[in-house]
C-alpha cells in the first residue's frame, strides 16, 4: 500500500483531528526515512571502499622494506652424502623503485649436523656440524596485492661460502666426503607472500631456492636446496 496516498486521503477526511493529523505526519515521516535509506547504506558503501583504496596505497608505497626470520632448509653436504637438515636465519632488505619493483640485498645463514661417509673415519666424528652462508642481491617484483595479502617474486645472485671442516676433528673433506671449504657463485629464488597486519608490518612465508656451487676433489657441482622462511616485514619511508 502506498503511504503517502494513505496520508492524503486520512487528511482529507481528518485534518480537522489533532490526533489524526499526527498520526499522519507520523506515516509520512516514517515513508521519507525509508525513502532516503538506500542512498544512505550507498554512501555508507562508497566511503568505505575509498577508504580501503587509500589503505591499500599507504601500504604499497613505502620506500624501505626490511625483512627479518629464519627457517628450515634441506641440504647436500658433499657428492656422495646424503642430504641434512638444517635451520636458518634470513636478513634482506628492499629498495623500491615503484609500487611493484624493487632492489633486493640479502643475507642468510644455514646450520645443520650432516652426514659424512661409511668409512673408517666415521666413527671419529659421526654428525659434525657444517655451516654454509649466502650474501645475494637482485630484483623483487610484486605481481599481485591486496588489502590484506600480497605475493612477490625474487631473483637473487651473489656468493655462498661454506665452512664443512670446522668441527670436523680434524678430518679433512677427504675422509668426510664433504664439499671443499670455500666462498662459490650461488643464487638464490625467493616466492614471497605476505600478510598485512598494518599498512607497515606484515607476516611473510617465504619458500625458498638456494643454488650453491661448492666442490669436491672430483669436481664441481650445482647442489640444489630447497627450504622455508618465516619472518617479520617492517616498511617505512614514501616513495616520490
């Protein structure tokens, strides 16, 4: 039923009641409010979405990105060896030339008990430590983000240098079967993905890559390793 049509009629036949003229105005008051409510959860709608794009702009412009955790990677410690595992800290540090691109330094360092050969020697020192580190640079680049979620690709090269004697006792890589202590080219890629608590600080996963080239006496070669890093995002600075 049309309440404004319902007003007229109840004021043509009562406007000379006091209590009939305010339950009309009454009736039509309410049918007003129920007009204009629509336009009203409408405008409600487009501020919140303004609001959440200038989040989403606050939180992607920074010009300083600082990273900082550790985590868990799997490692082949020489070419006969059997893989070990191994925990791990990661430090980098982004430089963003756009809300998309940025320039990478990162550092890492793995630590694990590894495997040495069934040899005589064995028996001596059955799981001694090795320590392998790696300092990279490169390029990150967003590809996707959100209010609350973003995900981003690295590509990272630089130098790992590995220490497998150490706590060798006195064994040389030789009788272990481990790779040469030294400092070889290594890469490292990155798939981050981050959770926003703030527009500065967000929750990172971080599955990792690491390409390591160390040697042994029978030659070079490419150890592939694979792990996960969890850690903390603090941004600050303004893009220009």
């Amino acid at each position: 039923m049309d309440l404004r049509k319902f007003a007229a009629r109840c004021a043509a036949k009562s406007c000379a009641k006091p209590s009939a003229l305010a339950a009309v105005l009454l009736i039509t008051a309410s049918a007003a409010a129920q007009t204009t409510q629509p336009g009203a959860r409408h405008e409600t709608n487009t501020s919140r979405q303004a609001r959440i794009e200038r989040t989403i702009k606050d939180t992607y412009t920074h010009r300083w990105e600082v990273f900082g955790g550790g985590g868990y990677m799997r490692f082949r410690s020489g070419e006969y060896t059997q893989k070990n595992n191994e925990v791990t800290w990661n430090l980098a540090v982004h430089y963003f030339l756009n809300p998309k691109l940025s320039i990478v330094a990162d550092s890492r360092g793995m630590f694990g008990n590894a495997k040495p050969l069934r040899n005589e020697y064995v028996a001596y020192n059955p799981n001694p430590q090795i320590n392998e580190y790696a300092f990279t640079g490169g390029a990150s680049y967003r590809f996707y983000s959100t209010l609350r979620y973003a995900l981003s690709a690295q590509a990272l090269g630089g130098v790992g240098i590995g220490n497998f004697s150490g706590a060798s006792k006195g064994l040389n890589y030789i009788q272990t079967g481990f790779w040469q202590d030294a400092a070889r080219p290594a890469f490292v890629i990155n798939l981050a993905g981050d959770i926003n608590l703030y527009p500065n600080l967000a929750f990172r996963v971080l599955p990792t890559y690491v390409g390591t080239t160390f040697t042994s006496p029978s030659g070079g070669s490419l150890q592939n390793n694979l792990g996960i890093n969890f850690g903390v995002v603090y941004r600050f600075g303004r893009q220009q």
